[in-house]
C-alpha cells in the first residue's frame, strides 16, 4: 500500500526514533521499528518497546474521574471545590470537574507551552524528584488564578488535570498511580502499561532523547513519575487493547463513552475538537491520544467502527510528527 511507504519514507526523511503500527481487530496490518531505545547502549526500538506518552494519558485521568461519577463518589456538574478545600485558592470557586476535563476551566497553567519551548528547558520550578503523588504537585499550583471565566472558552491545561487527579486522590484514598491501575488499565488488560519512575526505568523501556543526536535524555526535565496530566508508559499493542476495551464499555460504560467523546469544543487552530480527555478528528470518526513533551512524541488514534488503530509512538520531542503526519493519511476504514 502507497500509504505504508510514505509512513516509511517520513521515518527515514526525519530520522525517526519509535515504532508506527496499524492493527484492525485481532490483527496487525502494519508496523516499521526504526531508532535506539537506548542510544549508548545500541539496544534497537522493537514492536514490544514501552514509550513514554506525555499527554496521552490524560485520557486515563479522565476516565477514571468518569468512572467515580458512574459510581455516584463524584458528580460532573458540582463545584470541585468541596474537595480541594484551601487548595489553589485563586481559582474560581465555580469550577466543575465537566470544566477540567474540557479545558474550559479558565485557570491559569503551570507549564509554559508558548511557540519558543525548547525540549532541553528546565520547565519544573520545583525538585523533579519530589513530584510523585498528586498532592506533591501543590507546590506548583499556589500561585495559580484565573485568565477567563469557567466555561467561557476552550484553553488547554495542564493544571487542570493535575487537579482531577488530586480529586482521584483525595475522594479514593490512593495514590493517584493505583487508581488509574484499578480502574482503567487493568479492565482494558493492558499488562505493560503503567507509570514509571525516569530515573529507574526498565530494560523494555525507551529513554527519552533531548535531541536528534547524542545520549542527552529527560530525566531532569520532567516529574520522575507522571501523574494526572501525562507521563505514562505503554506499548502500541496496550493501546489497540486500551481502544477496543475503550468501545465495548469495559472501562466505563458505552453511554459514558459516547459522552466523553462528544465534541464539547471546536479547536480549529489543532485541526480538531476536544470532548472529555480526547481529542476527536474533525471530519471523521477517529478518536485521538496525543502527547509531546521533551523526549516523547506520540499519537494513537482508533476508528471504533473498523476497530482500526492507527499508533506512532516516539522517543524524541521532534521526531514523530512527520511520520504522525503520513500515518494519518492512511484510511482508517
């Protein structure tokens, strides 16, 4: 297939650092390995390798704030505040958790991610080591307020999902990691997906590269363990389990899927829009994961109707995003 050799062809033109994979159903169609999960050691990126996923698991963190509401612990449309207590006292009062998982909260981010972001920025105003459970990241929040009101328009952020998951945190009694394991990736089966410490990574496990060349990677430029606003580790085979396990309700139920995968916001300047926690294609019926950060770049999007997934996971900021371009040409259906 012509769209196979461009995806190819994008991996060689950018020097691409992943895996791309294309599975429909119980089988795999396509997949091109290319690139060193670990650069100094010549170990070679595999089908099984685990990437990192930056903002890609913002879909976990939403999911498990929508299963508690299934279950009657949390309410959608309520003020969170009853929960965060004094937490980030700026930010307004109203705020519903149907606001943080729109990005239509109106607060204030706590990560700059202006046009001049460089990967190798030290981004973290606080030790990256300290950030490992939800309630370690209030440090960063403190100062944090409102730029437009709760629900006046589409702003991604960050802070806002690190807010749904100290509410996962403060209403389950868990530590965040635990909750999303219970409640999302053990019903999708996924076995090698999970939350692992940057400075303790292991052997099945992509370091994530600063740059094109040289062994520079991101262990002092992100949180050592992801939370609720990304960092999870996966493997393209995890995430076509995640997407079916996503349709047949599994994971929450089938209505509550339908909701979260509603277009709440048009986001023309992405191509898209935006339910709770996913990104939607605008003119078809792909269901989207996407991240970048540094040392991670990475989509997957699912076609529930031919149960296609279509997943392009990379270990460099750069990297992926010409092959992301070429694999979303290729027909889903």
């Amino acid at each position: 297939m012509t769209a196979f050799a461009d995806i190819i062809d994008a991996a060689e033109e950018a020097n691409f650092s992943g895996v791309v994979t294309i599975d429909r159903a119980g089988a795999r169609l396509f997949e091109h390995c290319r690139g060193f999960a670990h650069r100094a050691h010549r170990i070679p990126i595999t089908p099984a390798t685990r990437f990192g996923i930056a903002s890609g698991s913002k879909g976990f963190t939403a999911l498990a704030v929508m299963r508690l509401v299934e279950d009657g612990a949390l309410a959608l449309d309520e003020p969170v505040r009853p929960v965060l207590g004094g937490s980030v006292p700026r930010i307004d009062d109203a705020i519903t958790l149907h606001h943080l998982l729109t990005h239509s909260s109106g607060i204030e981010d706590y990560l700059d991610e202006s046009e001049d972001w460089d990967p190798s920025d030290y981004v973290m105003t606080v030790p990256v080591h300290t950030l490992t459970t939800a309630e370690a990241f209030l440090p960063m929040l403190e100062g944090i307020g409102q730029a437009t009101a709760p629900g006046e328009r589409f702003e991604y952020s960050n802070a806002g999902f690190i807010l749904l998951a100290l509410i996962l945190e403060r209403t389950v009694g868990k530590p965040f990691h635990a909750i999303i394991d219970r409640l999302v990736l053990r019903p999708a089966g996924m076995t090698d997906t999970g939350y692992l410490r940057l400075d303790d990574l292991p052997a099945d496990a992509a370091l994530g590269y600063l740059g094109e060349e040289g062994n520079r990677v991101n262990t002092l430029h992100l949180p050592v363990l992801g939370n609720g606003d990304g960092g999870a580790f996966t493997t393209a085979a995890d995430l076509h389990a995640f997407w079916r396990a996503l349709v047949d309700g599994r994971i929450v139920s089938r209505e509550t899927v339908d909701r979260m995968t509603e277009p709440s916001w048009d986001v023309p300047e992405e191509g898209k829009s935006y339910g709770m926690g996913f990104w939607l294609e605008a003119d078809g019926p792909g269901r989207i994961l996407e991240g970048l950060d540094a040392g991670a770049s990475f989509r997957s999007t699912h076609d529930p109707d031919s149960q296609t997934t279509v997943s392009v996971l990379g270990n460099t900021a750069e990297g992926a995003w010409p092959v992301i371009a070429a694999a979303g040409r290729v027909p889903l259906s």
